[in-house]
C-alpha cells in the first residue's frame, strides 16, 4: 500500500493506536486491516487477530502476498511522478499557490516505507505460519464464560482486554519487565469494534443502554499500548454510531483516526472529476508524539484507488478544480484559472 505513511503521520509507532472509521460497505476498511497484518509478518512480528465477524483464521488465510521485488516499487514511483508533473503542466496555478509545499502522489519517488502487497494473490501458507499469532473469536470466548463483565464493561470487551493483557505479559511484550531473550514487536489488530455483533447498542440507538463501554474498552486499551512494545489498528463502524457524542470520544482515545470514504453507490462513483478514484481519505487525527507542536502536512486531501494488484493512496488534485468552481478563488486567482478550460468545466460536475 502506497501513501499510508504520509497519511498516518509517518507510519504506526509503537504503543499507539490507529482507528480506521470504515467505509459504508467496510471493502476497503477491510483491505488496510489485512494490510497492517500482512505487514506484520513480513517484518517478523507477531499477531494478535480479534474479530466478532469472521474467523481470525479466514482473515489470515486472505491476507494478500507480498511483492518482494522492488521493481514494482519503482514502477509506481516513476508513475506517481509522470502523474504530478502532468497536473501541473496543465494548470497554471496563481501566485498564492505557487509557493505552497509540493507533495508527491506517492512516496515511492524518494524513499521505500515498508513493503508492497499483490491484491490478486493470497499470502502463502507458509510465510504466514513463519511468525507468531493470537487469534480471538468472540464467540469461542462467549461460550467459555459468557456471563463474565469486569471493569463494568459488556463481556466481549472484557474479555478481549483480558486476553490482551495476558499475551502482552505472558510473551514477553511488557515494556516495564526486564527482558534477557530478544525482543518483539506485537501488532493487534480489532475489526470492527463497537459493531452490534461485540454486543454494543451504540450502533442501534443514539441513547445506547451502556453508551461507555466502548470508551472504557478504548482508555484501559491504551494505556496497555504506552506500556508495551505493542502498536494496534481497529475498524470502527463511525457511520452507524448514530451518537455523535460517543463517536468524538473515540475519536479523542485514539492517537490516529483515519475515515475511508467510498463512492460505491454515491453520486462520486459516476462523476468524471473522480473517475481516477474509487473514495476519499479523510485524516482527522495525526499524532505528534515527543513533541509540543501539532502537525503540519503538506495535503490532507487524499484519495485512494484499487488497481488490479495495488491499493494506493495519493494526493487528490481535484481539490483545487473544486475550490475554484465553488468560487473560492478570488481576483488574479480566478483569472488565471479561467485560462485553463479544465478548471472551468469542474463546475459541471460538482456533488
């Protein structure tokens, strides 16, 4: 996947976490949790897979296979680059934007961050039984002790902190306890939590029975991420959460909070100003550890694209068409972009 880091602030660190708000069908939610997982073993991490949906197994089993060539790599850093010098030699851009910082479509035209991964093609079993996992399927854990609730929480997330804590402890992965063997990096990965399938009503209601349980399961998991050499990704259903309340409370335990957009279905799907795209980026929350100023990216206006073998995300360019056919350009502004015809006809096509 290209573009991941730009948009998560260079990457997930160690003891944070990383919330992904899913996509209304959750195609492509899903597709970034495999990434982060695939990702994992390829680096030799170990895994911890909890779903309420499907079976850890299957999700492993689906996990997309790794393009150790780098060639590919290249390939797209040289498209990336054709792409954003082809935008602006058809825009002439006014004096005020002229200046602003330049971001690549992708961040292959300088530096390799992580691997890459063939969407059509399955990770082989044995690369994934190379490293370690933990799988956790509610209802196998349910049925071992179903009316458990601690920490005043429903069962299913009382149960999922639980086993967290032990592995986290009982591997090796406490960043407090002095450890002689080598150490490991453990990725947890939690698809779709706050779904009505975990046993929250914060989906179904906006005055859910037990609206904190969620928030609760977030404050206790993260403070078991600052003290362990551990980095977690969770899908949360933020379209369902009629609550907007309980959604900004998630949003605000999280140290990342990334929204996929997509246009299966909406007016975007067939509007020639995104024809190149298949949903939108949006960042909402990027996190700047160690440091007292906030961050400062270049573009949040990220779109993303499924190719036949490559999911990429990259800067949107038609950012700028919206804004000056929403009138947004003033002045010079406006007049040198009327000297384009393929700034005007945006307006056509605006949602």
């Amino acid at each position: 996947m290209t573009a991941s880091p730009a948009c998560s602030g260079g990457g997930v660190a160690v003891g944070t976490l990383l919330l992904i708000e899913e996509d209304k069908y959750g195609l492509y939610s899903h597709l970034l949790f495999k990434y982060f997982l695939a990702e994992g073993i390829v680096c030799g991490h170990d895994l911890f897979v909890a779903s309420a949906k499907e079976h850890p197994d299957n999700i492993l089993k689906e996990l997309p296979a790794p393009l150790l060539d780098d060639s590919y790599g290249k390939e797209l850093g040289d498209e990336a680059a054709a792409k954003s010098e082809d935008f602006q030699d058809s825009m002439k851009i006014a004096w005020r934007y002229q200046n602003l910082p330049k971001m690549e479509a992708s961040p292959t035209t300088h530096t390799k961050f992580g691997h890459y991964y063939d969407v059509s093609k399955k990770m082989s079993p044995q690369l994934c039984q190379s490293v370690k996992w933990h799988s956790f399927y509610l209802h196998e854990e349910l049925s071992l002790e179903p009316k458990m609730k601690a920490w005043n929480m429903n069962s299913g997330y009382a149960r999922l902190l639980q086993s967290i804590q032990r592995i986290i402890s009982q591997e090796g992965f406490d960043g407090s306890d002095p450890q002689k063997k080598q150490r490991n990096v453990l990725r947890i990965g939690i698809q779709s939590l706050g779904s009505l399938l975990w046993g929250d009503d914060v989906c179904c209601s906006d005055t859910p029975e037990d609206p904190h349980s969620l928030t609760k399961f977030l404050y206790v998991l993260r403070g078991l991420l600052r003290k362990s050499l551990s980095a977690c990704i969770i899908t949360v259903p933020a379209h369902l959460i009629q609550n907007k309340a309980i959604m900004e409370r998630v949003t605000n335990l999280s140290d990342m909070v990334v929204g996929l957009e997509s246009f299966i279905g909406s007016e975007r799907e067939t509007n020639p100003l995104y024809k190149d795209y298949h949903g939108l980026v949006h960042v909402h929350l990027i996190p700047r550890l160690n440091s007292l100023i906030c961050d400062v990216s270049d573009t949040k206006d990220l779109a993303f694209r499924l190719k036949r073998k490559q999911f990429t995300i990259e800067t949107d360019y038609t950012v700028v068409n919206i804004l000056f056919a929403k009138g947004k350009c003033k002045g010079h502004c406006q007049r040198l972009f009327t000297k384009t015809g393929k700034q005007t006809n945006a307006a056509e096509h605006l949602p």
